[in-house]
C-alpha cells in the first residue's frame, strides 16, 4: 500500500454503476473509464438493512474482467463481516462497511485491511458522529452519506455540509491518511459544496449515467471541485 493515500489532497470522482445501464454494463464501464473515473462504486444491498436488493459478490467477479479500475465496494447489508471473504475473492479493492452494521468498527476495519484491501466505514445521516470519529484512525475511507442509503436518484441532504466538515476536521486533527467520500445526490453543485465543507471523494450516479453525455457529466464534476 502506498504511504499517503489521501494526501496531497486530490480529488476523486468515483461513478457508482447502480444508475448504469446493466445491458451494456461493459460500455458504461469503458465509457467513464476513458473520462477518467478514479475508482468504481459498487453499491450491494441486501433488502435488510436498506430497502432494495442490488447485486452481490456475482457481479465484482464480472466488473473485475472488464476493467483495471479500483472497484469500492459499498456494503449495504446487515453482518457484512461475513461476505467479506467472498467480496475479496471476487476482486474488491476497497471494502467499505457501515458504522450501523458492526459492533466494533475498529475490528471491521482490521478484518478487511488483513485481506490486503482499503478499509472504509459509511455512516447514515442520522447516525451521531460520537461513535464514529474514533473509528477513522482504522480507516481509509471516511464515507458520509449524504442521502439515506438504498436507492439512486435522491435529493443531496442539507445537513450534510455540517457532518462533512467534522469529520474533516477529525481527519486533520489526527493528520490521518484517509480519504473523505460523499455519497449520494451529487452533482457539480452539491459536489462543489461538499468538497468546500472537506469532501476529496464523490460518488455519483444518476448525475453522471442518467446523463445525456456521462463523459462530459464526470468531467463537469471534476471542474466543479478543482480550486478556482
Ligand atoms: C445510495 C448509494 C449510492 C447511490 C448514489 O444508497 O449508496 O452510491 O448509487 O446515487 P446518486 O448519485 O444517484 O444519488
Ligand atoms: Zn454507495
């Protein structure tokens, strides 16, 4: 592992394929690939601890064929602890578990740095930062949700600036080398803010796939984040 992930602060734009189209699942991936997507969010869901069922460990083995691309795989299950093997196997790069989901975050995130992979811990919008912020000093990725996780296509949340900006806070407090993702309603507009409140790592969907020109969507993205 590289020392200094997160640091010089660069950013990331990360398309989540839950908004692409699975038909041409190859194409969509080779499109935002050529446009200069950092990693691949792959959202999993279980139907338990959110709403929908999305797709499992089945489909990391396929992305893995058809890109080189980190794949950042979101856990949106109840007792992730158990699929982490199987995620590893199937060619995740990054292992990302919400803080509502484990009992001790701090061994979570030991279970899936073992295997060799980045560690990331989410935490829904309405879950205090209090047992949240200890367990960074573990993490690789911070991810704060910044729409109730389970489905694409949802309005950015006001409160989000707020929580982005002490979690920011934390990571600089302890200069930790970890990155800080926002997941959910982002657009060159909410990204602008976000990343003005500490964010480095977007995700997006709908913004990006359900756009006219995807390409040109990243890239918009990206603008709207880089320094005046
Ligand atoms: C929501 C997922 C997100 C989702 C984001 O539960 O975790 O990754 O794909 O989608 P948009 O960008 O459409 O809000
Ligand atoms: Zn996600």
């Amino acid at each position: 592992m590289t020392r200094h992930w997160a640091r010089p602060r660069q950013n990331r734009i990360c398309p989540s394929i839950l908004s692409a189209d699975f038909a041409r699942l190859g194409d969509e991936i080779a499109l935002v690939a050529r446009a200069g997507a950092d990693f691949l969010h792959v959202d999993v869901m279980d139907g338990q601890f959110v709403p929908n069922i999305s797709f499992g460990a089945i489909l990391v083995r396929a992305m893995r064929r058809l890109t080189s691309l980190p794949l950042d795989v979101h856990l949106m299950v109840v007792e992730p602890l158990r699929f982490l093997e199987e995620f590893a196997k199937a060619g995740a790069d990054h292992l990302i578990v919400h803080l509502e989901t484990v009992e001790d975050p701090v061994r979570a995130l030991r279970e899936i740095r073992a295997r060799g992979l980045r560690a990331g811990l989410a935490i829904k919008p309405g879950t205090p930062l209090t047992g949240y912020l200890p367990a960074l000093a573990g993490c690789d990725l911070a991810l704060v949700m910044t729409v109730e996780p389970g489905r694409g296509g949802q309005p950015f949340l006001e409160g989000s600036p707020k929580r982005i900006a002490a979690v920011r806070e934390a990571i600089d407090r302890e200069s930790l080398d970890c990155l800080l993702g926002v997941d959910g309603g982002i657009s060159p507009e909410t990204a602008r803010i976000a990343a003005r409140a500490g964010a480095d790592t977007f995700i997006a969907g709908n913004s990006i796939f359900c756009a006219p020109d995807p390409a040109e969507a990243l890239h918009a993205i990206r603008r709207s984040v880089e320094p005046a």
